[in-house]
C-alpha cells in the first residue's frame, strides 16, 4: 500500500488489481485492471535492517492526481513477507513485498 499523512491512497487487493514485479532489480507496478491508477515504485537495493535509509522512485497516478519523484525512506520495519518504509519530511510510506 501506498500512505500519505497516515492515510491510504493506495492499497493492492489481488480481486481489483495487477500486480507485476521483477524483485531481482527492486521494480514493482500496481494497477487497477482499468490501467486509470498506477503505483510503481523502484529502488536500488532492499534494505537488510530497520533504520535503514534508501532512494525510492515513486509514481503514482489517478484520475485526479499525479505522484512522481524521488524519494528518501526509512526502512521502519521488516516482516517475513514485506518491509515497511516511511519518510518523515513528506509523511509518505510505502509496505512492499520482500524480494
């Protein structure tokens, strides 16, 4: 899911999007099967701590709204299945799948 101020924009349900990933180079894509709201995200590296600070793309786009640029996040928390990163500064968070 994709968070703002604490709130959902984004959140991935298998019966209502598609989901395409190549974890191997940290690339995910997220849509409604209409293709009219996108999440991707990209990043180098996937963080092996909490506390760890990466570079994240993100793009996010709706009918109504458009997302894009860099970011940094802050690994917060790292489960067998996701990792949950966050950004202070613009009160973004991101929880993605573990490569």
């Amino acid at each position: 899911g994709f968070y703002r101020d604490g709130n959902p924009v984004f959140i991935y349900r298998e019966s209502l999007h598609q989901k395409a990933e190549n974890r191997s180079r940290g690339v995910f894509r997220f849509q409604t099967d209409v293709q009219d709201t996108c999440l991707n995200v990209r990043y180098a590296s996937e963080p092996s701590n909490v506390g760890v600070h990466i570079l994240m793309y993100l793009d996010y786009i709706e009918p109504m709204e458009r997302i894009s640029s860099e970011y940094q996040f802050e690994c917060s928390k790292i489960t067998g299945s996701g990792i949950w990163f966050w950004n202070p500064e613009t009160k973004n968070g991101i929880i993605l799948p573990r490569r």
